[in-house]
C-alpha cells in the first residue's frame, strides 16, 4: 500500500480577497433586488453575461449558488423535493439541489453572508444551452415562478470544428436578444459599452489563463480543489475591472511560489490531470487525500472552462459567438481527446482521473471509450471515480479512497 501522511494544507493567501469579492458580489445583488434600484439578470454560467452587463444589468448565476448547496453539502437533502415535482433524479442535481431548496425557502447564502434571506428576484433570466438543455429547463422554472422573462440562446452540440456556419448563427441569436433585453432593462443597447466589457472578459481570461499555467511548473504551485474556488470572480465577475484586478493579485502570488519552487503538495510525485466535474461535497477530503499521497492534482477540463481566448472587443458578437462554441463540452469527442492530449503533454501528468458524475453526462467524459483510446495514443494511465457534482448518495466514500491509492500505486510501478 502506499504510504498516506497527514499534511497540511498550504493556504492562497489571494483567497481572503477572492472571499471579499464574492461577498460584495451577492451584497450588491442582494440590495438591487430589494431596492429596485438596478435591473438583475439571472444567466447560465457560460452564457452571454458580457451583454447583459453592457445593458446595465447585475448578473447572479444559478450553478454558482447550487455549488455552494454542494460545497456546504446541503444539496442532497433538497433534491428530492424537486424529484417531487416532476424533476428525475437522474437529471442535473445542480438544477434539482437549487428548485428543491427554494422550495423550502433556503439559500447557502443566508449561512455565508449575514443579512441575505433568499436568492435575488430575477427580471429576466437568460441561458445558453452550450453546457446542456437543463439550463434552459432550470432558467424555466424559475420564469414561471417568477413570472419573469426567459431568453434563450441554442448552440449546436457535437462541433468538431468551429466553422464559420456555427460562429454566424450563433452571433445572429446574441443579436437577436438584444431588443427584449432593452425593453426590460429600459436601456439602448451601446455597442462602445460591450466593446469595454467584452476587452474586460478577455483580460480576465488572459489572466485566469495564465493562473492556471503556472500548474504545468514543477513543483506546481495550486491543485484543481484551489482553482474550484479562484475560479469564482472568473465566472461572476467577468466583464468587470473588478475581477481583472483579482487575477493581478492571485497570479503575482503564484509567480512567487513558483520562483520560490514552493509546491502546493508537499514532496510532489505525481502530477494528475482532473476531467469532468469536482465533488463539491468532497473538495476538502480529495485534496487531502491526494496531498497525502504526495500526488498533486493540477490541472482540469473543468476550470479551464472559464478560459475565452476568442473574445475580441472589436468583433464582440461574433467573438463571444466564437468563445461560446470553443466550450469543451460543447465539441465531438475527436476535439476532445486531441484537447486532453494537449494539455497531457502541457502539464506533464502521470495520470488522468475521470469523474462520472451520476447526474451529468455532459460533463462526464469516460463513457464511450474515450479513457481507454487516450490511454492506448498517450500511455498515461487514467482512473474513473463514481460519483456527482451534488448529489453525495452517488458516492462513497470509501471506495473512493481504496481505488485512488491503488491507481496511485499502479503510478509508482509505471514510473
């Protein structure tokens, strides 16, 4: 067996402002939705959040909050009281956990931020169905509740390449948005103003890009369970000054921990690569886990999701069009094998764990041979872990433990 020592964990020292942020951030949302005083947009994560904030609108993001239900690990008791209206089991649990827990009129928020009772009313909600159809159902059920607006933008699934065809009918759909979303907002749509936010979302990206890079140093100086919860400003915050000038802060830190040669995992050894989604009911008990293993888990499909290099403030439409459709889960498996095989080689991992999440087979990669033909071109050996991004009675626990430190015994003898 391998040897498993207790470690302790090398804290960011950016992420008491990242905390910061992400208070003032639902603070901010929390007042307009009380007060009136401006507009809330609800938008699926990897939607068209740039527009929205050209027209004026605050922005709350749905699967942020239903992370949190997760990462407190309140999620699985609320997902039945979807399931009880009409919502499978076997569907998102990011969508069941969230409708079950309004439902019961509960919010992680009320927990973490003194003061907030409840999610913000929307005035429109917004999705894009490049991550899945269940976004558009989840946006939907809360219009209906709301009795609020729903737009919607549907991107093509399966893309290999991203043509010309797919760019143009996609940036004629952000278009089309852009009238209803001036009647509620009550605002004219400033093409100067989403240039601004658009050139904000790319230096984000550029940013959150390079952040991530710095895990293809050895020793690497983060792990995938730090980038779960950096990422946050990269996905409610893109579009604003705000979150550039967070990834500033954060990458200067991890500059220094890489001239330093301070790794994030003590002794590293192995360098694994994540693909799918994190458990965010166990993010503690995994990092702790590898750590203890002296296996670093740095890089992932997951966080590197947040990355938009097509943004182009002076093609805004047709860029964010673009940047929408590059989107891992949205491209054939051919595209995604050549991506993973890309980043293998840019990260020098010893090995791939796939994450089978129950509920969300768009994101989960290793059901259809893709493990076993990457493993056969690349040599690197992978690992298919059972489990869900919300729902903790998809996973247990102790097998998890016992087939990642066989995996990372099956690592030594490879080495």
């Amino acid at each position: 067996m391998v040897e498993r020592k207790k470690v302790a964990r090398k804290k960011i020292m950016a992420s008491d402002e990242m905390k910061r942020y992400m208070a003032d951030h639902y603070y901010e949302l929390d007042h307009a939705a009380k007060t009136g005083e401006q507009k809330v947009a609800w938008c699926s994560s990897v939607g068209p959040a740039e527009i929205l904030r050209a027209m004026g609108f605050l922005v709350f993001f749905p699967e942020t909050h239903s992370a949190m239900l997760g990462a407190t690990r309140m999620a699985t008791e609320f997902i039945p009281y979807a399931n009880a209206l009409g919502y499978t089991p076997e569907i998102c649990s990011y969508l069941t956990a969230d409708i079950g827990a309004f439902t019961q009129g509960v919010t992680p928020l009320s927990k973490a931020y003194e003061g907030i009772k409840s999610v913000p009313k929307p005035d429109v909600l917004v999705y894009n169905t490049n991550q899945c159809r269940d976004v558009q159902d989840w946006l939907a059920w809360y219009s209906r509740e709301f009795d609020a607006p729903l737009v919607g933008i549907h991107t093509h699934r399966g893309v290999k390449d991203v043509t010309e065809s797919y760019i143009s009918s996609i940036a004629i759909q952000m278009e089309e948005i852009i009238e209803p979303l001036e009647e509620i907002s009550g605002k004219r749509f400033d093409m100067n103003e989403l240039k601004r936010v658009t050139a904000l979302s790319r230096e984000c990206s550029d940013l959150w890009k390079k952040v991530l890079d710095t895990a293809a140093e050895n020793p690497s100086p983060l792990t995938f369970f730090d980038g779960t919860t950096l990422m946050g400003p990269a996905v409610v915050g893109r579009g604003t000054q705000r979150a550039v000038d967070f990834y500033k802060i954060l990458l200067t830190e991890l500059e220094e921990r890489v001239e330093n040669h301070v790794g994030a995992v003590e002794d590293e050894r192995f360098r694994i690569y994540w693909e799918g989604m994190p458990i965010w009911g166990r993010l503690r008990p995994h990092s702790e886990l590898f750590a203890e293993l002296k296996t670093c888990v740095l890089a992932s499909t997951y966080c590197n999701s947040w990355i938009f290099s097509a943004f182009d403030p002076e093609d805004p439409f047709r860029s964010m069009a673009k940047a929408y459709t590059e989107l891992f889960i949205v491209r054939s498996d051919e595209a995604k094998e050549k991506y993973i095989t890309e980043m293998i080689d840019f990260f020098k991992v010893d090995g791939i764990v796939y994450h089978d999440a129950r509920t969300c087979p768009n994101n989960s990669n290793c059901r259809y041979g893709m493990p076993q033909r990457l493993e056969v071109n690349t040599g690197v050996p992978s690992l298919v872990i059972n489990g869900d991004l919300n729902d903790l009675r998809c996973l247990s626990d102790e097998q998890t433990n016992t087939i990642v430190e066989a995996f990372i015994e099956q690592l030594e003898e490879h080495k």
